[in-house]
C-alpha cells in the first residue's frame, strides 16, 4: 500500500479505532448494567433493538447532512451527540429512556461510519481500495474486541464505564479534525425495488434477512446470555471478543469455498453447522467454560458471515450496473430484520431462560438451511464464469452505505469487503 495513502488515511483509521474502543464497550456495558437493575429480557431486547432503528434513520439522513454541512462537521457532531447520549444513560436508567438514547446512538454511529467510508473512498484508487477497506475492516472489529476488555477496569454498577465510553467516542473527533483536508463530494442515488431484488436472487435477500435476525441477536443479547449463565465481567468480556473477532477469522476460509463451490450449497452448509451447534448448545448440561467459548465463538464466525454469502450470491445475479443500488436496497433489508432480533430473543430469554439465546439462533439458522435447499431444487445455480468474486461485507458494526458507494459505480464490490 503507497505510504502517501497511508499517511492520508490514518487520522481517520486512528479516530474510528478509537470510537469502536468505546461503542463496543458502550454496547456490552447496556446488556450487563441493564440485567443488574433489574431490566427484564424482553426490555433489554427492545432497548438494544431500537439502535438499529436509529441506525436505518441515520443512513437516510447523514448524506443530507454531508451535502450541507461537511464531512468533518457531520462527524463531529454525530460524535458529540453520542458522546452525550452515553452519559445521559447512567443519570436516567430506565427502559424507555434508555431505549430513546439508544436510538439517538444509532443515528449518530450510522451518520460516523458514512463520513469514514466515503472519505476512505475517496482517498482509494482501483488498484488500493479493497486493501485500504480491508485495513478499515481491522481496525473496526479490532476495536471492537479490544473493547470488551475494558468492562474489566471499570465498575459496570457504576457510572465510571459511561464516562470512559463518552470519553473515547470525544477522543475519536481529534485526529479527524486536526487532519482535515479536502473531502470528497457527494452525488445523488438511484433507487431500486425490493420486489425486483428479490426475484432476481430470493436466497440472497433471505439470507440478508436472517443475517440482520442473527447478527444483531448475537451483538445485543450475547452479553444477556452470559450473565444468564452466571458469568463475571471477565468472563462476558472474554465471550464478546470471542463471539466477535470470530466473524472476522471466517470470513475468508468461508469466503474461499463460496468462491470455488457452489454458493448455495456453502450458505447451507453454514446456515446448517450453526444450527446444529447452537441446538447441542441450547440443550446441552454445563459445559467447560472452554468448550463452550469455543463453540460459541464458531456458531457467531458462521452466522456473521451470511450476510457476505447473501450479498454475493445476489451480485451473481445482477449487472454490474445494478450493484449499487441493490448493496443499498440490502443494507436496508439487513437493518431492518435487526430491528426484530433483539426483540424476539428477548422475548423468548424471558420466558425460557439463557438456553433460548442459542436456541433462536439456531431456529433462524435452521429456517435459512432449508429454504437454501429449496431454492437449490428450484433453480440451476450460476455458472462459475458468471460469477463475481465472493464479497467480504458485514454491515452489523459499519455499514457500506448508500453515500459511500455513490461516488463510483465499479466500487461496489470492494467497498462491501469492508462493510
């Protein structure tokens, strides 16, 4: 990667590792502190639902923002917002206003992730985008793990962590804003129709779907279920990482028998490992505390990587032309099943206790594999010439979104790499 790149893009990588440091503590931190006040299940499942209904919002709204204000300034303020956001929750612990700061956070990180992605594609060429993307996908799920580690130097019972949280997030404005320089411009998006996406590739928008379900019971209530279990905040700690940099170490081997099998036949093959191990899990005695990290970080490395299956599997099936709007129509859909999650693991926790976390998962993997088979008698597959590469997105953390890919039409892929 050219030096020049390198030194133009590491203020921003710097700010955003820096930001995922405190929303990634910022997220396990709800789920632990909102059980020890007594938060049902089914409430903490809504609260946590309502930041992917700010994230749907923010991604409407923050290339508006752009085009009026600035990159810098959006980012700035998005941050500020959250910054305040997270300090506003330990004053007021309650489900509803919890649940209405949690929205405000999800607008603000959608709107932060939209100014990143397109600045770094502005600064990217053809030939170093997809590694300077890449680099970003790092330093976000990195930031991610390292995160839950910092549940240990704090109290969650106390208001120390929501300080620490509001903290980083303020930190992660000053590389960007002492670095600032030119910023790329901003163009306007066609649209595209679900109904269309989905008779193009039905098993792609599905799996997009189910990915939004599992993806965001995973990040929201993966915490729920480890203090279900009788965890210490070492231990939930040690499970979140575990259950999040796994998404990023299958990403590839997945990635690379999606490219030389049959995709359909690998999303089955997936969809139908993760409900198999979640169902042994769900109903499975005590378990070593070993074998039962690793099974569950394997379980959450398999259904984070549907989305990047779906997503491939449906640009098999479109134009080159098309893959623009179609990442944004996905994104949406993604967004949108997330919503859902959360509340319906919730739901079913309270009632049925911590086994039902990897009982839903496994449920919701179980329905993909099975619809994947379905669609396998119904339609030949693509030919292995017509097929675009595999496509490395996950959009649970960051989304590829609609404002960073309007800037260049042949990005697409490589933009839903990172994302």
């Amino acid at each position: 990667m050219p030096a020049s790149l390198i030194a133009s893009t590491w203020p921003l990588l710097l700010g955003m590792g820096i930001l995922m440091l405190g929303a990634g503590l910022h997220s396990t931190l709800l789920g632990v502190r909102a059980q020890a006040e007594g938060f049902t299940t089914s409430a903490i499942g809504i609260v946590m639902s309502c930041y992917y209904i700010g994230f749907l919002v923010g991604t409407t709204l923050a290339p508006r923002l752009i085009r009026d204000v600035g990159h810098v300034r959006v980012f700035s303020a998005f941050a500020a917002v959250a910054a305040a956001s997270a300090l506003s929750q330990a004053v007021f612990v309650t489900p509803i206003l919890w649940g209405v700061t949690r929205l405000i956070t999800g607008i603000c990180l959608a709107g932060i992730y939209v100014v990143a992605e397109s600045w770094l594609n502005d600064r990217a060429t053809q030939e170093t985008r997809s590694r300077i993307l890449a680099l970003y996908m790092v330093v976000l799920y990195g930031g991610l793990g390292a995160a839950q580690f910092l549940l240990l130097v704090s109290d969650p019972g106390t208001d120390t962590p929501f300080m620490l949280v509001a903290a980083l997030i303020c930190l992660a404005i000053v590389p960007l804003v002492l670095s600032a320089q030119s910023v790329p411009a901003v163009d306007t998006p066609r649209s595209v129709r679900f109904r269309d996406l989905y008779r193009r590739s039905p098993l792609g928008v599905f799996a997009v779907l189910m990915s939004g379900l599992m993806a965001s019971i995973v990040f929201s209530l993966g915490p729920v279920y480890a203090r279900l279990k009788g965890m210490d905040d070492a231990a939930i700690a040690t499970f979140m990482a575990g259950s999040i940099l796994a998404g990023v170490l299958t990403q590839y081997p997945i990635g690379m028998l999606a490219d030389r099998l049959e995709r359909r036949a690998v999303i089955a093959s997936v969809a139908a490992l993760a409900a198999g191990l979640g169902l042994w899990l769900a109903l499975a005695p005590e378990l070593p505390d070993a074998v039962l990290l690793t099974v569950a970080a394997l379980i959450s490395g398999l259904v984070l990587s549907v989305y990047s299956l779906g997503v491939s599997h449906v640009n098999d099936r479109l134009e080159t032309s098309e893959m623009v709007a179609a990442s944004s129509a996905l994104l949406l859909l993604n967004g949108a099943a997330a919503v859902i999650g959360p509340i319906v693991g919730g739901v079913l926790m309270d009632r049925q206790g911590a086994p039902a976390y990897f009982a839903t998962l496994a449920a919701i993997a179980a329905l993909l594999a099975v619809f994947c088979l379905w669609r396998r008698s119904r339609r030949a597959p693509v030919p292995r010439e017509q097929r675009g590469p595999y496509i490395k997105a996950q959009p649970e953390t960051t989304a590829v979104t609609e404002e960073s890919q309007w800037r260049d039409p042949s990005v697409t892929a490589s933009s839903a790499k990172a994302g």
